[in-house]
C-alpha cells in the first residue's frame, strides 16, 4: 500500500511539474543570458556566471514544483510580462486614445519620478523598485520628471580588457506637456567629455596603464548631459512594439484584480 502511495505521489509531482516548467524556464532565461552577458558586466562573468547559473538551477527547480503568484524580491509573479509598464492614474487602464505614453528610446535612462506640475508630491515612476518601465503612461496635463542615466559596455582588444561605465551623478529634470492620444521618445543628451579634476583614482596602488595581471586602473571623466522629450508620429518610430507590450501589461493587470 505504502509502495503505491509513493507512487502516486512521484506521478503527481511529475504531471505538475511537466505544467509548470515551462513557465519556469522562461522565469529563470533571462537571469542566465544577463549572467553571462559579457557586454554588459565585462570581466565579472567569470564569478557572475557560474554563481547566478546555480541561483537560477535553484529558482528553476523551485518553481518548476511550488507555482507560486506572490509579490517579492524573490519571488516574482511568474504571470508578470517582462516588459514593464507604469501609468501615473489609478483606476483601470484606459484606452490608448485617453492617455499620452512616454516611451524610452533605449534602457540607458530610466525615470526616477514623476510629478504633475498642478500637484506637490513627486512619486516613483515605477511599481517596484527593481522594475525599469518601458513606457510611462499619463493623462493630458503637464509633468515634471526626473530622469537618470547608465550605460555600460566593456571591449576586449588583444587581452586588453576594459569597462566603460556613464552614470548621472544627479538626475536631469525635465518639464513634460503631455497631450492624450500622442506618444513621446525620451532620451538622453551627453556633452564632450573632460578629464575630471585631481589625479585619476587608482585601486590596488596599480602604477598607471598597468597591463599586469590583478591590477585595475580608472580613468574619470566627467561631462555635462540633459534628457529630451521628443513627440513622435506614431509607435512605428520605435524599435520596439509598445502597444503589444502595454496590452500584455492590461492583461496582467486584469488577472491580479
């Protein structure tokens, strides 16, 4: 009797774990091409890969038996499109012709808030803090937003390996007169850039342009730069397919009601 329970148990646990890997799978996908992604994280694959591949072998494994639909750092709703998507109106979403989107020309700016200009209170253009927005959406009215930029990229040129890494040291503000029914580019703008006052900081005492191996050297610059807002004919002008990725967000949203 007990060798039956037992095998009805491992059948079960088979069936709902053939149902729910696939949704894992996807889960888990991106975090294992960002871990190796050498363009974005340069050297550090070499430790980031191996680590987060085991991370992600657990999340899959996890997930692949427990499906869960929860909030959290950890445990994010599987459902949850990974295109994200922020709409500054509380209510259920209205329909394209009611609002004014603001989309991202690409992911080196990221809006840090938002605030009518008729109200006081700026809030965060994001549902939670590890989301990065495609697309915002508002209604008719003027805005203030605060916006912030990184960008990243390493080369690696006979062994000579190196990180470009551009990040705002403080947001760039913008002033928003959004129309419903338009739909807006933003993007950044970045001035030449200069050698930063004072001797380039150094780490490990590395004599400078040390080719040794274990030693690292920076080169500071520093450059002025702005955010735009650009009105755009139509969504074609995107690289992007906004409007399916705000329709998968609708749908999102109507199953957590």
């Amino acid at each position: 009797m007990l060798r039956i329970v037992r095998s009805l148990v491992l059948v079960a646990l088979v069936l709902a774990t053939a149902c729910t890997a696939p949704s894992a799978a996807r889960r888990v996908a991106p975090r294992l091409r960002d871990a190796w992604d050498v363009s974005e994280h340069g050297g550090s694959v070499a430790w980031r890969g191996p680590v987060l591949s085991v991370v992600a072998l657990g999340d899959f494994l996890f997930h692949a038996i427990v499906p869960i639909h929860t909030d959290g750092y950890f445990l994010v709703d599987g459902r949850e499109p990974r295109e994200k998507w922020f709409r500054a109106y509380a209510g259920p979403m209205r329909p394209i012709d009611e609002v004014a989107l603001l989309c991202h020309r690409d992911r080196t700016t990221s809006i840090y808030s938002i605030r009518a200009v008729s109200g006081e209170t700026a809030y965060a253009a994001r549902h939670q803090p590890w989301h990065y927005p495609r697309c915002v959406e508002v209604l008719n009215g003027a805005y203030q937003l605060e916006v912030n930029y990184y960008s990243r990229s390493s080369v690696d040129v006979n062994r000579d390996f190196a990180t470009h890494t551009v990040e705002s040291a403080r947001p760039s503000v913008v002033e928003w007169e959004a129309e419903a029914g338009a739909i807006y580019q933003l993007r950044a703008v970045i001035g030449a850039p200069e050698d930063a006052p004072g001797d380039d900081p150094k780490f490990f005492n590395a004599p400078p342009r040390s080719s040794s191996p274990g030693t690292t050297t920076y080169d500071l610059q520093v450059s002025t730069w702005n955010a735009r807002i650009e009105r755009l004919p139509s969504p074609a002008y995107l690289d992007d397919p906004v409007l399916e990725f705000r329709e998968r967000w609708r749908q999102y949203e109507e199953l957590r009601r």
